[in-house]
C-alpha cells in the first residue's frame, strides 16, 4: 500500500468557496468510480451533503472564533491511499481508510472516504473538513505529516496483513528530465551543435571556423586570451573552454582542424522505456469463491483484458501469430537457456577445483624463493634451522 501526502484544498481562482468543495466531493464519490456509490463511508456527516456540512461548520467557526482568513483559507485536506492489484477487496479498503482518518484525525473531524475501483489499483480518497466536531479549531498542517501519514498507513496495513513500501525512493524528476526530447537544448547544447555544423564544412583553419559561426548568428568576440560565443536568442556568453564540454574547447578544436584528432559530436542520450510487462491473468471465479466482491469482479474482468490486449500486441509485433513460428520461437529459447545452463555449471565446477587449489597456489608463491634458497644451501641444516618457519 502507498499513500501521499497531505494535499489542502483552497478556494482557488474563479470559484467560490461552495464550489470549492462542492467539486472535490462530486468527484470522489462519484457513483461510476465507488460502485453507484456503496463504497463511501461518512464519519459525523451526511456524505450525500457533505458539501453543506462542511461549509455550515466553518460558518459557526467564523461565528465563534471570529477568525476570518482570505483567499489562501484551507476548506478541507485530502489524502490519497493506494493498494497493490489484487491484494484487497474494496469494501475491506474501504474500512482500512476509515481506520486511517479516525486515527490520523483522533476522531475530532467530519470526513468521508471515498473508495474507487475504476483503475487497477483500488484506491481511497479521504477528504476531512478543516473545521473540527467542536467548531473552535481548525486542523493545522504540520512539518513531517507526510511521514506521519505513510507511518500511519504502515501500521494498519501490517495490523491487517497487508503488503507495504519497505523503502519508499523519491521518484520526481526536474522539468528539463521530464520533457527529455522535447526539452529546449541549453545555451551550451545549442553552441556544440553550431559548432559541430561549422566542422562538417571542413573549414581551413580556426579563423574559418569563427567566420562559420558567426555567418550563423553567433556572436563572436575575445576578452584577453578567451573567445566568447553567443548563440542568437541568448542573453549572456558562453567561453569556449573547458565548461563547453569536452572536445570543444580552442585547444581541442584547433588540434581537430589540425588533424591531430578526430572530432566527436556530443549526442543525446535517449532514455529507453522499459518494454510492457504481461501479468498473469486473474482467476476471478477463484477470487469470488475466496470472498472477493463484485466489484472486484469488475475490475479483474478488465484487468484480464488488458493483459490479452498486451499479449495480443507482443505476438503481433514479433511476428507470432502463427502458432508454428511461436512453438519454433519457444523452442529454441529454451535450448538456449539450456545451453547457458550447462554452461553456467561448468564454470561453477571450474571454480571450485579453482578454489580448492587456491592456498595451494599461494603457499607455493609465499615459499618458493625460500625453498629455491634452501636447495642452493645444499640443503644446509643451519639454513633449515634459520627458515623452517618459511619454508
């Protein structure tokens, strides 16, 4: 099981704080995600108006407190909880994230948990009125609730049995990463591709090589012993040293004109995405037998289709739609993983007569030039006596 963290929910621009929450609620409990609607749960409100509910109690906050906040006011906070395909059935997710508000919250506000089994992966949403039960208090978002929360989430699914996150990794990436291909090429980036155009034309000298750029649009100009180069569209210069990147310096560059090396272009690496997995499919008559619902039924139903749309492309795009070509592909992989197989246990073998005559082979470096010694001597009884040890 995931979850997230702790997302507050704002007015936001263009809407009213009514709509605010009126939005968010009609999306979670949203009859086709939660089973026309079985699969939400209220705790101290209505979840058909919940809505209503939360906006009267911070109206009687405001009345009693007299506290009153603008536009960056928090109506209600909104946690995410996810589990792993197949591991639990809604309903028991569903009572897993009404465990979780009331523990997390102390039971002090109204909240509704919304439990969807549109995707693969049955999900809660908790959404828990900033107001508390009591109309003085407001929950506050604290330093570390993110792993407040995932330690919550932990401890009741280990409670429950159920399978965690042993080592949660960070997994963002910054914008330029995200984007890959499509991201802007950096002043740099774009000042190697210039550059790399104007080796193409196999200009005489580095002279040349400056008149190309600059018939490009780059900026050419020297500052002492330093060329600096602006790319058209940039602001600031770039020195043509070591900070351009390797094999684009001036020294670099003049040995490439000179014929003493030769020029590689930098390329950029394409990160390749990892091929599709198929999973086996999901015995569901099994699983209903077992106590699953029906909608888990439904999910399974597609989650089973998805995976035959997977193998149906996997076989169509390496050609094996005949079941001959598939049976003679299969075969020879698997004399192939025979093949390797032996191969693996005779070098196993080999290894350990290697490692039986390992301190054999040492003992002998070790004593060698004593023993060389020894027979020089004649075999010498004093020289025995002075290197016994040694030999």
């Amino acid at each position: 099981m995931a979850t997230t963290r702790i997302m507050p929910l704002h007015i936001g621009k263009g809407r009213t704080e009514s709509q605010a929450v009126s939005d968010i609620i009609d999306y979670v409990s949203n009859p086709q995600k939660t089973d026309n609607g079985r699969l939400v749960t209220g705790f101290a409100c209505d979840s058909r108006v919940a809505d209503a509910e939360f906006l009267l109690a911070k109206r009687e906050y405001i009345s009693t407190t007299g506290r009153v906040r603008g536009a960056d006011d928090v109506l209600a906070y909104h946690v995410r909880q996810s589990f792993v395909p197949g591991e639990i059935t809604p309903e028991e997710a569903n009572r897993l994230g009404v465990e979780f508000a009331k523990r997390f919250i102390k039971g002090s506000h109204a909240f509704v948990v919304c439990t969807h089994i549109d995707k693969s992966h049955i999900h809660n949403h908790i959404i828990w009125n900033a107001v508390n039960l009591n109309c003085d208090r407001k929950f506050r978002n604290f330093w570390g609730s993110t792993r407040a929360v995932r330690r919550l989430n932990d401890t009741i699914c280990v409670e429950n049995g159920y399978s965690i996150v042993e080592d949660p990794k960070p997994h963002g990436k910054s914008y330029n990463k995200w984007l890959g291909d499509q991201a802007k090429p950096s002043h740099r980036e774009q000042l190697r591709m210039m550059i790399d155009q104007a080796l193409e034309q196999k200009p005489a000298d580095f002279d040349a090589l400056l008149k190309l750029l600059a018939e490009m649009g780059c900026e050419v100009s020297r500052r002492g012993q330093a060329i600096r180069l602006k790319a058209p569209g940039w602001k600031n210069v770039a020195r043509m040293d070591e900070k351009l990147g390797q094999g684009y310096n001036e020294a670099e560059i003049r040995a490439v004109l000179a014929g003493e090396k030769e020029h590689t272009p930098r390329k950029k690496t394409a990160v390749q995405p990892e091929p599709p997995k198929v999973n086996l499919l999901v015995d569901i008559q099994a699983k209903l037998q077992a106590g699953k619902g029906a909608g888990y039924a439904r999910w399974a139903k597609v989650f089973n289709l998805k995976q035959m749309a997977q193998t149906m492309n996997y076989l169509t795009e390496h050609g094996l739609l005949e079941y001959a070509v598939l049976e003679e592909k299969a075969a020879a992989a698997t004399t192939r993983h025979n093949e390797l197989s032996a191969q693996i246990k005779a070098a196993e073998t080999r290894m350990a007569e290697i490692a039986v005559l390992r301190p054999h082979i040492i003992n002998y470096v070790k004593t060698r030039e004593v023993y060389a010694a020894y027979r020089k001597a004649g075999y010498s009884k004093k020289f025995l006596a002075e290197h016994e040890a040694d030999i």
